[in-house]
C-alpha cells in the first residue's frame, strides 16, 4: 500500500544536529501518524514519503522553520524565585501561560540567586534538524482516526 492521504503511517527514525550530527531521538519506538496534511508531523518528511511504500528510507535535512521553528527570545522569563515552589530545579518542566493567556510549556533554565529563568521554546527551536525515516507500515486509517485527526492504538493516541 502507498503512503497516501488518510492513511496510517509507521516509521523508524532518528533525529540528529544538521550542525554538530549529535544524536537527539534514537527513535526507540516507531512513530505513527495520520497522512495527509493534519500536521502530526512536519510538512517536508510528510512531502517526502507521499506516494511511498514500506521499505522506503530518506535522510532529510530540515531547517528551524520547518521543524520546531526559530527561537523566539520573547518566550524567555525570568520570575523570582520565591514565586516556585521548593526543590525547583534547572531542567524541570513546567506549565504556565503566555502573553495571550493560552497554556505553555517552560523549562527552567537557569536558577541565579533569587530569580529563575524560564524558557517557553520548544527545546530543539532554532535547530537544523537531520531525519533519518523508514517506513515500516502503511494502512487505511479508520474512520474515527480520520474524525479525530490522528491515530489511535500502539503507539498512537491512546484515551
């Protein structure tokens, strides 16, 4: 079967720096995801696999704007510290809302004397990205994926 709109799609990949060629996702478990321009996965791997079938492998290079995007140094805070509770620590993850109320994701990044600062980026933003992809299943989605805009079951969305 070809890898086509509304299809299910497994792949095995790696994920690397363009830059420095550091590994960043082994890709431990396969990814899957719904076909067909309903954004489970970036626009150009989904571009490149259109029309292929399993055993197709593409190493692809992605600049920042088409992975992660580019850093956005608004997305930078700092907040006194006593605002945390105790045991924060820099790498931790936390939720919090940006400037337009809407929730986001932040890591701390730092901790000097009193005052914490955060990141709201994403962590590989701003970051040229090297994708190494196998396709190692293609199927019909069904009809509830196709509804939900994503897949279910292994390795998919679960409820």
């Amino acid at each position: 079967m070809k890898v086509t709109a509304n299809t299910a799609v497994t792949l095995r990949y790696k994920v690397s720096d363009a830059v420095t060629h550091k590994l960043i996702d082994e890709g431990r478990d396969p990814m899957v995801y719904l076909h067909g321009g309903y954004e489970n996965t970036f626009p150009k791997i989904e571009a490149a696999l259109d029309g292929q079938e399993v055993g197709f492998q593409t190493t692809l290079n992605l600049q920042p704007e088409d992975a992660f995007g580019a850093r956005d140094e608004s997305l930078v805070r700092t907040i006194p510290k006593s605002e945390f509770p105790p045991g924060v620590k820099v790498g931790g993850q936390l939720e919090g809302r940006n400037d337009r109320g809407e929730p986001q994701h932040f890591t701390v990044m730092k901790i000097k004397g009193p005052q914490v600062i955060l990141d709201g980026n994403h962590p590989l933003a701003g970051k040229a990205l090297k994708f190494s992809v196998t396709v190692t299943g293609v199927r019909a989605a069904t009809e509830e994926e196709i509804a939900h805009r994503h897949v279910h079951g292994d390795h998919g969305h679960h409820h």
